[in-house]
C-alpha cells in the first residue's frame, strides 16, 4: 500500500512537471510567434519592403514548420526531446536574429520563413505535446495536454506587449534579439521533458491497448492512410491553420484601416492568447469527458459564425474585445483535442509522427492564410474576401468532423471483421 502511494506521488509530480516544462516550452514558441503581424507594418514603411513579400515570409515558416514537423516528431518519438527542443530553440532565435539585421527580402525570408520554420517545428506541439502525451495516463491525456497548451498561451499574452513596448522604444531589431534570448532561455528545457518521460517509464509498465497499437512506423502511417477519419481529421486540421494565421497575421492591419485607436491590435492579439489559457484547458477538460471529434466540429462553427458576425457588423473597439476573447476560447484548444484523437485511436508509440503528418496539413492552410491575406489586400484593397473565406471554411471543417470514427484501431479492426 505505502508503495503504491509512492509511486502515485512520484507519477503526479513526474505529471506536473512535464506540464510545467512543456508549457514554458511552448510559451516562447508560441508567443515569439504571435507577435510576427506587429512587424508587418514596421518592415514595410521603414524597410520599404512590400506588405506581399513579408506576408510571403511570415507564411513560408507556416510550410516549413508542416513540412519540417512529422520528421521533428519522428527525431522526439526516437531519440527524445531534449535534443530536438535545443536545436530548434537555437535555429528559431538564429532565424529572428537575421530577420532583425535583414536590409532585404531574401534575408528576411531566409530568417523569418526558413529558420524560424524549422526552428518551430522542434519547439511545438508535434514535439512537445506528444511527449506529454506518452507520458500521462489515457484517462487524463486529454487534460494534460490541455493544461500544457494553456499554460504555453501565456506565452501569447506576454510576448505580444512585450515585442511591442520594445519595438516602440528602441525599434524593430531590439526586439527581435530580445524575442530570440527568450528562446535560447527555453532550450534546456527539453532536458525535463526527457527525465519525466523516463520516470514514467520506469514506474508504470505501457498499457495493453497501446501494446496491441505499437506497429512499426511504416505500417503505422500505411494504415493511417487508409483510415476514414485520420483523412477526415487531416482535411479538417488544414482550416484550423489557415484561419488562425490569416488573423494573427492581418487582424493589427486590417483594425488599422478600420481607423481603430493605434495600439488596438496588439491589444486583440494578447487578449487572444489570454482567453486562449481558458480555452486550451477548457478543451482539454471536455475532450476528456466528451467525444473529441464532436468537440472539434462545435468549435470550428463557433469560430466560422464568430467571424462572420464580426465582418458583417460595425466595427468598434468593444466588438474587437469580444471578438479576440471568442478566437482565444476556440484558438488552439483544437491542439490538444486532435492529438488526444490520434493518440486514442492510434496509440502513443508514434504520436509526434502521427500528430506531425496532420499538421502538415494544418500548416499548408496557415501558409495560404498569411500570404493570402497580404495578396489579396495588395490586390483589391481590402480584406474582405479573406475574412469570407475564413468564416465558409469553419463550416466545412466542421462538416468534416462530425463523421469521424474514433474507435481505437483495435476494436475497429474487430468490429469490421
């Protein structure tokens, strides 16, 4: 019985520490990361850079972020996360570190798009969150994972004032460098996220679902190739990024030419990242009580209507306010919910690599989401046939959803025989 108390104590400290590093993990990755629409501006009138070629940067990291993360995922299931975490906290900052001394485009776009492309996709959710993910029991998988993705938005609400008050009084490469410290900050962290997983190891023996689940890597993928709602779930994933990088990118300059008070912008971006702690906890919470997929198709129609009542009414300071704290409850509580599903019906043995394949597709839509956006603004002038895109895209994504089969591949297997 004592023994059986200890190891409990140590699985919940083991728990909570994962959950505290993997936080602060994503907290510099993901808040460096929401303060790239505040330099849009600034890189344009005092760099003379077209809006188009930035928009073009800030969307490349997207591609190279989907397309780096399944083989970031696959270096973290095989060798862990340490190692993955320092080499792309370093890249991430060598990457703002040139966008901050760049004087032109191709600098900025090796900096911003490639760099930080890579960088990120090492201290994200594919590495990261599956390595929370293997480590917490499938009762409470869901929550953990929700309280690590809320924990890293505070990352967001503190990184956008931040990047801002900086810019403001010493200028654009101050905080640039200042942003990329914070990463270096972060790089040891991945140092914990390895001893928690060996702990849990230690402690626990894996479970027999997950036993029967643990198919090579090639046979894996094959068959989740084959799997109605992987597909289904890959598809849905594309709209999630195409609509939170159209935002994040151009919501500062489309309030701008809504002559809202200056400042507003970074002031809707951290508010996103505050709601977006309630949110990713708040996902986690009904992901580990409700069918996760069904989750997922509710918060894409709520997201789809909410932006499409906030194109078509009147734009006011109160409606930006109401609208970032709407964005923020549904912004990235998908995360935790679409790696739970995977892990669910896949197992944890290959999660960053299966995770990794459906976020390429995320990525391929954050990717059209930002350099859309710039492209079409350049083109008529305005945002309006983006932000109409963005609303009709949540409503099929959520169509998609809806449909999934999330029974483990196991009973699956069964009941089809």
């Amino acid at each position: 019985m004592s023994s059986l108390s200890t190891t409990t104590h140590t699985n919940r400290a083991t728990t909570w520490a994962l959950i505290g590093a993997a936080a602060l993990i994503l907290s510099a990755a993901m808040g460096v990361r929401q303060t790239f629409g505040l330099f849009i501006g600034p890189f344009s009138f005092d760099r003379g850079l077209p809006v188009t070629l930035i928009a073009f940067a800030i969307a490349l990291h997207n591609l190279v972020w989907g397309f780096a993360q399944p083989f970031a995922g696959a270096a973290a299931d095989r060798y862990g996360a340490a190692p993955v975490v320092a080499m792309g906290a370093a890249t991430f900052a060598a990457g703002l570190a040139l966008a901050a001394a760049a004087t032109s485009g191709w600098m900025l776009v090796l900096g911003l798009g490639l760099l930080v492309g890579i960088g990120i996709s090492c201290t994200s959710f594919g590495v990261v969150l599956a390595t929370v993910g293997r480590v917490a029991s499938p009762q409470t998988r869901s929550v953990a994972m929700g309280l690590a993705s809320a924990g890293g938005s505070l990352g967001q609400v503190l990184m956008v004032p931040f990047a801002q008050q900086v810019r403001v009084h010493a200028g654009v490469a101050a905080s640039l460098y200042a942003l990329a410290f914070v990463l270096l900050l972060a790089a040891p962290l991945g140092i914990v996220l390895d001893r928690a997983s060996r702990r849990s190891k230690a402690s626990a023996p894996v479970s027999a679902s997950d036993e029967t689940r643990a198919m090579p890597l090639r046979e894996t993928l094959a068959y989740a190739s084959r799997h109605r709602g992987y597909r289904l779930l890959t598809l849905g994933f594309f709209t999630c990024g195409f609509q939170l990088a159209f935002i994040a990118t151009h919501l500062p300059g489309y309030l701008m030419l809504c002559h809202m008070p200056v400042g507003l912008g970074a002031t809707a971006l951290a508010l996103i990242g505050f709601f977006n702690m309630i949110g990713s906890w708040g996902c986690g919470w009904l992901g580990g009580r409700l069918r996760q997929h069904h989750v997922l198709a509710w918060l894409y129609l709520i997201r789809g209507g909410a932006i499409a009542l906030f194109v078509l009414l009147p734009t006011t300071s109160v409606s930006v306010v109401v609208f970032a704290a709407v964005m923020g409850l549904t912004w990235l509580g998908t995360v935790p919910l679409t790696n739970g599903l995977i892990a669910k019906v896949f197992g944890t043995r290959h999660l960053g690599t299966l995770f990794g394949v459906v976020f390429l597709s995320h990525q391929l839509g954050s990717f059209l989401g930002a350099w859309l956006g710039g492209y079409v603004f350049d083109t008529t002038g305005s945002y309006s046939l983006i932000w109409g895109a963005t609303a009709v895209a949540g409503l099929v994504a959520a169509l998609l959803h809806f449909p999934i089969d999330d029974r483990p591949v196991g009973e699956a297997a069964l009941a089809a025989a």
